[in-house]
C-alpha cells in the first residue's frame, strides 16, 4: 500500500497510530507520585520558575499576611507600566509600536533624535531580496498564513551571507530585519492565498518608511492603501499590547529554549512562529470571534440578560458552538482579578465602534464581559475569577479594522517579533547553558525478544 503521497491517512496509519497511542499512555498519577510539574506548571497552575529576564514582568498578585492574593493585573516593559507607556504615546497623538520596541530591546526609552533614527533605520530595511515575492511568496501560497510567514523566515536565511553568525551585533541586525518585514510576509503571503487559492483580484502595495509598522499594514493591506487616524492608533496599540508578555509564553519560552542551543536567528524566530500557531496560544482571538459569531445567530435579542445568560450557561455545558465548555476570551494563567491590556484596549474599541457603526456588536461584547465572571464562578470551584483577556477585544477591533481572519495570528507575530528578538538578545548576553529540563523515565525494564520469537 502507497502511503508516501501527502494527506489522507490509511488503514496501516491507523492500525500504527493506535499502537503508539496503547504503548505510550502515561498513568497521571504518577505526574503527583514523582512531584512533576506538568506543562512547568504547579498544582495551582503557577508557571514553575525557570529563568531571568529584565524584559518584562507580569503581575497578578500581592503579599498580604504571608499569603499571595490576587490583585488587579499589571504588565511593566523593562520596568515601565505600560498604561503609563500608553498614555505617553496617545496624549501625542502618535504611534507608539517602534517606541515600545527600542525599550523592549535597548532597555531605555528613546530620546526625540533616537526615536527619528531608529523609525528611520526600520524604514530602511522594509526591503525584501530582488523577486523573493514573486520566486517564495508567490510561488507557494499556503491556506495557512502562519506556515507561510515561517517559512518565509527561514528561506531568508538562504540571502543572509552572515546567516550562522550569533554574534550580538548580527543577531541584532537580523532581528531589526525582521522586525521590519515582518508586516510585508504576512500581508503578501495573505494576497497570495487571496489570489491563487480564493481567485481574488491581486494587488502588492510597497511599503512606506514614512509611516509606522501599524500604518504599513493598512496601507499594504487596503486596495486604496487609505485610513484613519483611529484605525492606524487602534492597530498600533494592538501591537504594543501583544509586544511582550513575560519569558514563560509558549512561544518566548521557545525562542529562549531555541536560542539556547546555539541555533541561528531564522531558525529560532521560525520556530518561535511555529509555536504561535497553536490554538491554545496565538490563535484565541480567532476562537473568540468564531464564538459570538455563533452567539449572534442564536441569540435573538442581543440586549436581553437572560438570553445572552443561557447562551453562555451553553456553552459551559457543552451545548453550544464547539461543544468544548469553554468561554471564549474569559480568563487567563496568570491574570484573575484583570487583564491590564484588556482594560486599555476596551476603551480603544469602543471608540472604534462608534466611528464604524458597530456599537450594538460592542455592547453584546460588554454584556458578556460583565456576565461571564459570574456564571463561570457559579459553575466551577475555582481557585481564582476570571476576567476578560486581551484576545476578547483583539477580533472584533481587527475585524472593524477589515483585517482578514487569516491574518490574526501572523499580526500577533509582527507584534511579537519585538519581545522575542529581545529575549533572544537577552539569551545571548548572559550566555546561559543549553536548556534542557529533566524527563522521568516510567517505562518498566524488560528483556529483549528475538524476531523469530514474536507473535
């Protein structure tokens, strides 16, 4: 039997695959007997301590009495609460992605001359090698944006003529690179699937070093490559949000984990990509919009507590959207009392909402951020609350921003190519060992069976 095409799985894959799965099960038990911290993780869902970082801390909790309580969230970049980094930019009526990455990555905020430079070098290196569009992007759409991106990344290794060298100022170079491309492979790969596989009309806009990283992407994005101003501060602050969060996220753990091998910056940040991908890390926002898109067939009446109340109660139950009891967008494993990048956000949206006409669709979303908490506290014993998370609000203001759902993930990763190329720097600064947590071996001992004595 041919089982060396791509796609489908056959009889003899099965028949394999369910072999792996009764030879492989371990008792979970034995995760308690063993004191093993499964996922890194405790028994109350604390991240085990692993590392050191300067980049960016993340607090949920406080001291009182001897005992750590939960407290309202705050997220700090080198030190600086990012509300107060937020409020600086916005009072300015600027953009404030670029700023967020130089202090992400040099530690300091930039002076007026250092910001100019620094937007200026950025513009500079939007530039991708002679016809690697049309010979990579173009050449192999993929239906998933994010394989595309990665691959991408790591085919640029192939035009670096300094690809393998981890010095400092190299790997800075690198990651400045790809920082700067990182909108043009998403927003190209996204025409590519656009126009190859959806037969959609094609256009490919160059990028415009007069504008900032947020800008970019709606001009390369949009036919008529016009905005305004909100859409452009909206998308901005998205990506300050989404630039950092603490070295234990699956994906930053990668790029620590990665970068610690010795490997180079395409492969780390590819992997890191890779990482992102998953459902349970970058791709939340998406499940979000998915759930209230079904919310908003079956609720009739969108103001209506109880409604909207037995829609969740549903969805709790397994009864509703994809049956997996999951709220959406609600909670987080760190965050409990609140989600600071959900809280500055809301206020951004809502604003949005009101210049493109959706406020019915955000009023449905406070409703639900309001009566969630609640019915999700009644139904389980839980050790902390809820509240909404970033990725609650993150779908809806791409979609008013025309954003295709393809690309929410890889807008996530233009934003985060900031904090990983920062903790790979990180990494490689304090020339740590090659990460290599221990594996306790469950497996009974037994003899060898020669071939012609096996059943």
């Amino acid at each position: 039997m041919d089982i060396s095409y791509i796609g489908g799985v056959t009889p003899q894959i099965q028949r394999l695959t369910d072999l792996c799965i009764s030879n492989s099960g371990i008792d979970p038990e034995l995760y308690g007997k063993y004191e093993v911290k499964r996922g890194l993780r405790d028994l109350n869902g604390k991240g085990v301590l692993t590392g050191l970082t300067e980049i960016s801390e993340i607090r949920a909790s406080r001291m009182e009495d001897g005992k750590s309580v939960p407290c309202k969230g705050k997220l700090f970049y080198r030190g600086i609460d990012v509300e107060e980094i937020i409020s600086g930019f916005i009072a300015d009526r600027r953009c404030g992605f670029e700023e967020t990455t130089y202090l992400l990555l040099f530690g300091d905020l930039p002076n007026g001359e250092q910001l100019k430079e620094f937007k200026t070098l950025l513009g500079e290196l939007m530039t991708l090698p002679t016809n690697f569009i049309r010979d990579v992007i173009m050449k192999g759409p993929s239906e998933d944006m994010m394989n595309s991106l990665a691959r991408s990344v790591l085919t640029l290794h192939s035009y670096d003529e300094n690809a393998n060298d981890i010095s400092l100022p190299n790997v800075l170079r690198q990651c400045l690179k790809l920082i700067a491309l990182f909108p043009m492979l998403s927003v190209y790969g996204y025409q590519a699937f656009n126009f190859y596989i959806e037969k959609q009309s094609l256009f490919i806009h160059q990028p415009d070093p007069s504008l900032s990283i947020a800008e970019n992407i709606l001009h390369l994005l949009r036919p008529d490559s016009n905005f305004s101003e909100l859409e452009a501060h909206v998308l901005d602050l998205a990506l300050v949000l989404h630039a950092e969060h603490g070295g234990g996220n699956n994906s930053t753990f990668t790029t620590h984990v990665v970068t610690s091998s010795g490997t180079d910056t395409y492969s780390a940040i590819a992997a890191a990509l890779c990482s992102l991908k998953g459902p349970k890390h970058g791709g939340a926002n998406i499940k979000v919009m998915k759930m209230f898109e079904d919310m908003k067939q079956k609720v009739r009446d969108w103001k209506d507590d109880d409604e909207v109340s037995a829609y969740l109660e549903a969805l709790l139950d397994k009864r509703a959207f994809d049956n997996a009891g999951l709220i959406y967008g609600m909670g987080h494993a760190v965050y409990s009392i609140s989600d600071p990048r959900a809280e500055v956000f809301r206020v951004y949206v809502e604003k949005l909402s009101k210049e493109k006409g959706y406020e019915e669709e955000y009023s449905l979303y406070a409703k639900v951020a309001e009566l969630a908490p609640k019915i999700i506290a009644s139904h389980k014993k839980m050790y902390k609350g809820v509240s909404p998370n970033v990725d609650f609000f993150s779908g809806f203001a791409y979609s008013m921003l025309g954003l295709p759902l393809e690309l929410y993930t890889p807008i996530f990763a233009v934003s985060r190519i900031s904090g990983w190329s920062a903790h790979r720097m990180e990494e490689l600064i304090n020339a740590g060992k090659i990460i290599r947590p221990a594996y306790k071996s469950v497996s009974e001992e037994r003899s060898y069976t020669p071939l012609s004595e096996r059943k």
